[in-house]
C-alpha cells in the first residue's frame, strides 16, 4: 500500500512538474510573440506613413476640404443637403443657360409673384378675422456677411502673395506650373461662359472627391505611377531646355 501512495504521488508530482514547464514554455512563446507584434506595430504603422497619397495630403479626405458643413456636403455625409444644393445649382444652371433666361427679369418676375401672394393673403385674412395678419420684418445678420467678407479678403491676400512670390523669379517650376494651368483655363473659358464653367466646376465638387475618397486605395497608386512619370519627363525637359537657359544674365537684367 506504501508502495502504491509513493507511486500515485511521485506521478502526481511528475505530472506538475510536466504541467509548469509546458505553461513556463506557453508562456515564454506568448511573450515572445507579442513583444514581435509590438515590433511589428511601428514598421507596419511606417509603411502605411509612407503610402501615396494625392496631393500629398496626409489627413483624411473630409480634413482636406476642410472639414465642417461644405465637406459634409461634397462628401455626400447627408444625402438630402447634397442633393438639394446640386439640384438647386442645376435649376439655377437650366434656368439662365438653356432657357436664356436673366438674372434681373427672374427675380422682378420671383418678386412679383411673392408681393401679389402676400397681397392677397393679408387681405383676405383682414376680410375673414377682421384684423390684420402678422408679418414678421426680416433683418439680416451682420455676423455672418462680416465673417464671409473676411474669409474672402483672407483669400484675396493670399493670391496676391502668391503672385508676387511667383512673379518674383525666384521658382521657376512654379512659374510654368502657373502659366500652363492659366493657359488651360483660358482655353475652357473660350469653349464656354462663366456660368457654365463655374456650373460644371460646382458638379465636379460634388463629384470628384466623394469618387476619390470611395476608391482612394485604387486612385492613389495609379496617381503615383502618373506623378513618377510626370518627374520623369520634367526632368529630361529640365536637362533639355531650362537648364540651358542662362538664368545669370537674368538675373542681371533684373536687378
């Protein structure tokens, strides 16, 4: 029987023993692999960093139109805002484009409608009820004209600044960039008229970045190809052409 208890415990004991060197070895591999893991983190967070992005933005599509209200409504956050304003520019759009119609003649024409409206109805409910209707007396806030008025003069210094550094000679890179999209936009504006222009610039808004932030991971790297491409041919019409340019003279000239 002695024999039997020394058996049963010695096994007992081997068994603990198996069973804390299987978890100490668990236990090694599980720290092992998350200290791998957490390695891993930083070299999978740096190749995402280092992914292509248009433009070379690095916050998300809604940041980079600048958050808010109007990047709610290019990115289609509310459906029936977005839709109500495109349909309302395609009105606007149809009615002094295709219908030829103008500006002055539809808001007489609005306004006449809405005088002769209130006309009637306050007339008619001074006949029914014997007393005059109430009608509220619009004013329009300052606030928001001034803040409009200063977010525009905000942008205007901001071009002037720009075309001064650009026209100061000292890039020229960004001074072929300026002339050719001036000159690509003077060859759409005699193809169509401001209104339309400005119409399709509007469904374009409403359209390309809500595409681009639904396929961004499709865009960007055919975006990246064309870029490469891009450098590619800058570079051989830099060595070709502007390097030969004699930039000292120039600048002699200039001064």
């Amino acid at each position: 029987m002695a024999d039997e208890s020394e058996s049963t415990v010695t096994a007992a004991s081997g068994e603990t023993l198996i069973e804390k060197i299987t978890e100490k070895l668990h236990f090694h591999d599980s720290s092992d692999s998350g200290s791998s893991s957490d390695s891993e983190k930083p070299v999978i967070s740096s190749v995402k960093d280092k992914v292509f992005r248009l433009f070379g933005r690095e916050k998300p599509v809604h940041s980079f139109l600048g958050g808010g209200k109007p990047a709610d409504v290019f990115l289609w956050k509310n459906k029936k805002v977005s839709a109500g304003a495109l349909g309302a520019a395609t009105a606007f759009w149809v009615f002094f484009e295709l219908l030829e119609y103008h500006f002055l003649t539809l808001v007489s024409h609005i306004l006449i409608l809405l005088l002769a409206l209130l006309f009637l109805w306050s007339n008619a409910h001074t006949f029914i009820h014997k007393t005059p209707p109430h009608i509220p007396v619009v004013h329009l806030p300052e606030e928001p004209f001034l803040q409009i008025a200063s977010a525009l003069r905000i942008e205007i210094n901001r071009g002037f600044s720009a075309l001064h550094n650009i026209g100061s000679g000292r890039d020229l890179k960004k001074f072929l960039i300026v002339i050719v999209s001036l000159w690509i936009l003077s060859i759409v504006g005699s193809w169509c008229n401001f209104l339309t222009l400005f119409y399709i610039s509007f469904v374009l808004l409403h359209t390309v970045p809500f595409l681009y932030n639904k396929y961004e991971d499709k865009i960007d790297p055919l975006a990246e190809k064309a870029f490469i491409e891009i450098k590619k041919q800058y570079a051989v019409f830099d060595e070709k052409v502007l390097s030969k340019i004699p930039k000292g003279v120039l600048k002699g000239k200039l001064a």
